[in-house]
C-alpha cells in the first residue's frame, strides 16, 4: 500500500508544492515529503495530491513555514520494513520490487525557482513561502 501511496503522489505538480514548502527538493527529499504526506491521514492525502496548493490550507503547513521547518517524513519510508521485522523476526528480501512511476506531465517541467511561475501555479503557497 505504500508504494501505492508514493506511485499516486508522484506528480510534478506535488513536487513543486513540496520544493517550494522546504525551500528545495531533490529526489530523496520528494520522497521523504511524500513520507510525510502519507503519514497525515487518507483525507489530507488525496485532498492535497488532487490539488498541491491546497497544502496552503493545513495549519501544520502555516506552523511550518512561519518556523522554516521543513516538511519530511522519511521514517515514514521505512514503516513496512520495520512492521515485517516486527511481526515475523525476518528481514524482507534483499530485492524488493521496483517502483515503476508513471511519466511526469511536461506542462509542469519549468524551473521551480521562477517564482512568477510558482506563483502562478500555486498561490496560496506562494502566499506562505514566497512573499
């Protein structure tokens, strides 16, 4: 269910959303923020992957960018692993399935730092993080 979960919020809309909110986002910190996201709850979740900026609208997101603290969860990204560890005393198979993401929409492929861009595509976190 997991890489379900990071296979559906891998968009490129949501990773502006997530460079933007911690001021950069490489690939592990786009999967370290979705940690995060999962870890919010199913509503915030898909209320958040069908529309970025709604992230704007979360107080923890407020706190957040009031702070400058950023917004990861890669522990989040080990909770499988160490649940089967738990459960049966045995570690998962050395290789695991691969993830297979889907391709990134091209109409987002622009440089995350052009802020009249950003701001554009997702004003209310523009609001919070840019201004």
């Amino acid at each position: 269910m997991l890489r379900d979960l990071m296979v559906v919020s891998y968009t490129n809309p949501l990773w502006a959303a997530a460079y933007m909110a911690n001021g950069g986002c490489s690939d592990d910190g786009f999967d370290y923020f979705r940690g995060w996201l999962i870890a919010q709850g199913r509503e915030v979740f898909e209320r958040v992957v069908a529309d970025p900026d709604a992230l704007a609208d979360l107080p923890i997101v407020q706190a957040s960018a009031a702070d400058g603290v950023d917004l990861e969860g890669e522990d989040m990204l080990g909770i499988a692993w160490n649940a089967h560890i738990s459960a049966t005393g045995d570690q998962l198979p050395a290789s695991p399935p691969t993830i297979r993401y889907r391709e990134l929409d091209p109409t987002w492929n622009f440089d995350f730092d052009d802020h009249d861009e950003m701001t554009r595509r997702l004003p209310r976190l523009a609001a919070l993080y840019l201004e």
